[in-house]
C-alpha cells in the first residue's frame, strides 16, 4: 500500500526484495501515483505490510492526496481505488 505503512509496522513480509533505499526521503507510493495525474490509474488488491489484503477504507485514506491531485486537473474519474473480490 506504502513504504510508510512498512516502516510502521513491526514484522513485515516478503519487503526485501522491494526495498529501495532512502526512498522515503523523496517520496511514498501515494505521492508517486500522483505524478501520474492525468493518466488513467486503478488501484487493486492492495496488501498491507504483513502481506494481508488491505479493506477500501484504509486505501481511501492513504491515496486520499493521489486523488486530490486528480481532482485538481480534472481528471479525478480517471483514478480509481478498487478492492478485488
């Protein structure tokens, strides 16, 4: 879901092989996907750092800046945040 959300947690799986290092000092994923704007972009099946399945609400919140900046070029249909069945 986010880099944030790893360093927060205390026992994470499977990360090691995802580590970028230093990353946090430019930027999490929310503000990656940003950059994105105004280019489609879904979100689906995000797992969380212990590598479960991660509820809509949780992702609102941690994307709620990526869709502000869809918002703010009108493009805020063109992203969207999903939780697979």
């Amino acid at each position: 879901m986010s880099w944030m959300s790893v360093v927060q947690t205390p026992l994470t799986y499977n990360q090691l092989s995802s580590v970028v290092p230093g990353v946090l000092k430019v930027y999490d994923l929310p503000e990656l996907a940003a950059t994105l704007a105004p280019r489609a972009i879904g979100h689906r099946s995000a797992a969380g750092s212990r590598g479960r399945a991660v509820g809509l609400s949780d992702l609102e919140k941690t994307y709620a800046a990526c869709r502000d900046a869809y918002r703010r070029q009108g493009a805020e249909q063109r992203f969207t945040i999903g939780v697979a069945p």
